[in-house]
C-alpha cells in the first residue's frame, strides 16, 4: 500500500503532477465490524481518513453494467438485465448473503480469532450458530455459481471479481469469493490522498505508543535460542533482540530464508514445499490529459483477456492536475508466466515491459476510446519490480494459490508468528488485516 509522486512534463513543458498508487485502489472491510473497521475503531482512528466510496463497472465482452452499491439495486438491476436468469440470480445472491451474513456475524462472535483456535465446544457451537458460513469452508465457488447461473455474461461478472485474489477463479471456494461480494453490501473506498495514507496512519499510531518503524530496513534471518525465537538480524548485521517476531514476509521466505536451518515438522516443511505462489503482474501507471468517463473502478473481459482499471482521481481531483486522470491498469500474470520474466537479461526486460504494455494499453483503448492519444506519462511495474518490492517468490501479488493448505498464524517455531497475504485468510487489504488481528490476538493469548 504505497503511493508516490511524478511530475512529467506536458507538450508544453508544464510539469504535471500525478499520485500514482502500486495497485490497491478498492478497499473493503469497513462495514460494521469488518475486519478493517475493527483495527480503525480498536485504534481510535475510525474518522481519521476519509474513505471516498468506488463505484464498479463490469465491462464484460462489450457488454457494459454498472454496479450499484447495495445488494436490493444489484439484484434489482441483473434481474432486469438478465430477466430469463431472475430465479438463478435471486437463488445465487440469496445464497452468498447468507454465507456473507454468518461470515461476518461469526467472526466477531469469534472475536476475531481463527475459529480453528478456539477451545473445541466453543467451535462447535460456533458451527451450529453459523452454519452457512460453517458450509462454505472449502466448498468451490464455481460448482455454486453454476448450479444457478447459465448466462456466460453473468458468469464473466460473477467471476471477474476474483480477479481480487486470484487469476484463477476455479480455484477459489465460497469462503475466497463471498467476502468481496462486501462490496455490494458495505463498499468498497479508496483513501482520499492515496493508499500510502492507510500505512502512514498506522506508522503515526505506531510511534505514538512508543514504537519504533525502521523504513528500508531489510531483514536477512530470524534469530533463535534455545529452538525458540530471539529476534532478527538486519542487513546491517545488526540485531534486533525480541521474544516474539510476527512476520508478514512472504509466507515461504518466513520459513526458508529467514528461518534458516531450523528443524521444523516434516509435514509442515514438506507442504511449505508444495505451495503454489499464485499470480504475479503487469500494472500500468498512466498520467492521461484527459478525464476518462469511467468510475474509479472497471472489470474487463475481452474473450480470454482480463485486466481491471482503476481510475481513482475521478474521486478524488488531487491525484491529478484538473483536466487530466491517474490512471492504472492491472492485469495479472499466472505464476508460470511470471517466471520467465525474472531471467531476463536487462534490455530484453525492457522490450518485454514495453510489449505488454502496448499490448495491454491498446486493449484497454477499447473501454477509453482515444486512450492512447492521451498518455503524458506511463510506468510498468511486472515480476521483477513485485520482487523487489514486496520480496515475494516469483513476483507473486496475492500471497499464496487459492484453494491449497496456508500456514496457520502461529508457526511450529516458538515466538514465530504469521500474517499477511500468505495466510489462509488470503490477499487483500481487509484479509491482510484480519490476518493481523488474528495473529495479536495469538500473541496476547499465549
Ligand atoms: C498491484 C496490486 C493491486 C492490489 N489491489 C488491491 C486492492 O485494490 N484492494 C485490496 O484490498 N488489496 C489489493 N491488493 C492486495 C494487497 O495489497 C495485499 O494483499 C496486502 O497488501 C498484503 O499485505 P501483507 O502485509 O501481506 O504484505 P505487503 O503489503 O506486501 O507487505 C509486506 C512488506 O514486507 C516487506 N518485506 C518482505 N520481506 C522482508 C524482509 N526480509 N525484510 C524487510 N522487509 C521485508 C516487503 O518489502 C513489504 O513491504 C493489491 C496488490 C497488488 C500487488
């Protein structure tokens, strides 16, 4: 979640300035009791940022729909749209709202643990008081959406919102996709001023009870004593002594790299071993002298192609020079495809840069006729740059695959605990952060 400034010059020399983003542009979990909500609040912070509401358009093999924000307008409106499909939507919708209903519901009744955590008799009731969600662990999305579903269009919108945490819909269950049908219940917001202001609010939070935040700060092995967790060690060799480490590193790195030789269960090394990455990606950041008419957030699908754009200077005008738009384009990569991109030699890095992104900016030129004319600017960020920056395997952006076995919070290394995308509650700024709070509450329990 970062955000930073270019200043490129226009035909007439006029520096223009943009605030460009690194992808997160939709944010949910600020519902009541939501994940993110939850932090906000335990944080005294609930009206610090003020959240500016997205608005979806689905854009799928030409056809156009706009999505309303709330779950009546949404059935209401694919109803229509889709007349003949009316009993399948209202059975499809009606189901994920009771799913979304128990998901949420039950996570605050398990005060925001993981359910596998609690005392036994407490999960079992648990499951007998939030059945739906109970039933939607490991159940496929797509065997549910297509019991009720047959119209490929609708198919395509229910299933472009998986484009969120995986580039792979068939792998997701109930449990990955009901969650951003929050969207259409509660919201989606994007932070006015950028999403470098969600992190710079809990670095402020941070440092006002006495923490210390150490920014470019890379950390090279995780100490141990005893078989247990003693702190880490910097790339300065430094270290930073600490009975207690929680890691939002990438998942395999947290327990490889970092970890060092440390015996850990066999079956736990061994299913580490297994997991699949996930996707990478290609983000295009675009400075445009115009104003696309479009809202802040587009699902495209043109037969096999899929990409999202995001255009969140139409919410909030400070992003952009007036009369010009910031616009970004993500489309992602599967992990197999992203591998060969890290063995580039550096020309040919930039050749491959520069064709994708031609690729992708003509094909986005279909929802922004014109776009092309229009560009002031333009950065692209793909396997390699998620590699540097968020030290992934791979490059990848989401953690982890969808639809495999994700290390629990609390980690066979005493101290060691987990979070972020990797973890079972999977990518995503509110899963990120119920991770979070799943792994204080594991640090606090003992
Ligand atoms: C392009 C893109 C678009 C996205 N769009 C959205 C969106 O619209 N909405 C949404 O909710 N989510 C979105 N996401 C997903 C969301 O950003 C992530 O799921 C979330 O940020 C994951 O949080 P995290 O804490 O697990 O990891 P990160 O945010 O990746 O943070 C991990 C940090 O740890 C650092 N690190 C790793 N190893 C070390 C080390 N050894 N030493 C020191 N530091 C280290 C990394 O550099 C990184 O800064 C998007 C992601 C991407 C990449």
């Amino acid at each position: 979640m970062t955000s930073w400034v270019r200043k490129p010059r226009d035909r007439n020399r006029v520096a223009r300035r943009f605030v460009f983003d690194a992808g997160v542009q939709d944010i949910s979990g600020l519902g009541p009791g939501a994940p993110l909500s939850r932090l906000l609040n335990l944080l005294g912070e609930r009206e610090t940022l003020h959240w500016l509401p997205v608005r979806h358009r689905h854009v799928v093999d030409g056809v156009v729909i706009d999505m309303p924000r709330d779950w009546a307008g949404l059935e209401q409106l694919l109803c229509t749209r889709f007349a003949e499909e009316a009993p399948g939507i209202r059975a499809f919708l009606g189901e994920v709202r009771l799913i979304h209903r128990d998901l949420y519901a039950g996570m605050q009744a398990a005060r925001y643990r993981p359910i596998a955590q609690l005392p036994l008799a407490e999960q079992m009731q648990w499951r007998r008081l939030f059945p739906h969600a109970a039933n939607a662990a490991g159940r496929p999305y797509g065997e549910c959406l297509q019991r009720h579903i047959r119209n490929p269009t609708l198919l395509g919108i229910f299933s472009l919102l998986a484009e969120y945490v995986t580039d792979d819909p068939a792998r997701t269950s109930l449990t990955d996709m009901v969650p951003l049908f929050g969207y259409y219940i509660d919201g989606g917001f994007y932070p006015a001023g950028g999403a470098q202001k969600l992190p710079d609010l809990l670095c402020r939070v941070i440092e006002r009870h006495g923490g210390k935040i150490r920014l470019k700060t890379g950390v090279t092995r995780f100490t141990l004593c005893e078989g247990r967790i003693a702190g880490v060690e910097l790339t300065s060799g430094a270290v930073v002594h600490a009975p207690v480490v929680i890691s939002n590193a990438d998942v395999a790195s947290s327990h490889g790299t970092l970890l060092g030789t440390y015996d850990l269960p066999p079956r736990y090394r061994q299913r580490l071993r297994q997991l699949q990455r996930g996707p990478s990606a290609i983000l295009i950041n675009l400075g445009l002298a115009t104003v696309p008419d479009m809202p802040a957030r587009v699902f495209v699908k043109q037969g096999d192609l899929v990409f999202g754009l995001s255009n969140p200077s139409v919410l909030d005008p400070s992003l952009a020079p007036p009369g010009h738009a910031a616009l970004c384009l993500l489309h992602l990569l599967p992990e197999a495809e992203a591998g060969p991109w890290l063995g580039l030699a550096p020309a040919q890095y930039e050749q491959a840069k520069e064709a994708h992104a031609r690729r992708l900016i003509e094909a986005a030129g279909r929802v922004v006729p014109g776009l092309d004319r229009h560009i002031l600017h333009y950065e692209v960020a793909a396997p390699p740059t998620f590699l540097r920056y968020i030290r992934s395997e791979n490059g990848s952006i989401y953690g982890a695959a969808r639809g495999q076995w994700c290390p629990a919070v609390r980690s066979p290394v005493p101290g060691l605990f987990l979070a972020g995308a990797g973890m079972a509650t999977g990518p995503g700024v509110e899963a990120a952060v119920l991770s979070g709070l799943h792994a204080a509450h594991a640090v606090m329990d003992g």
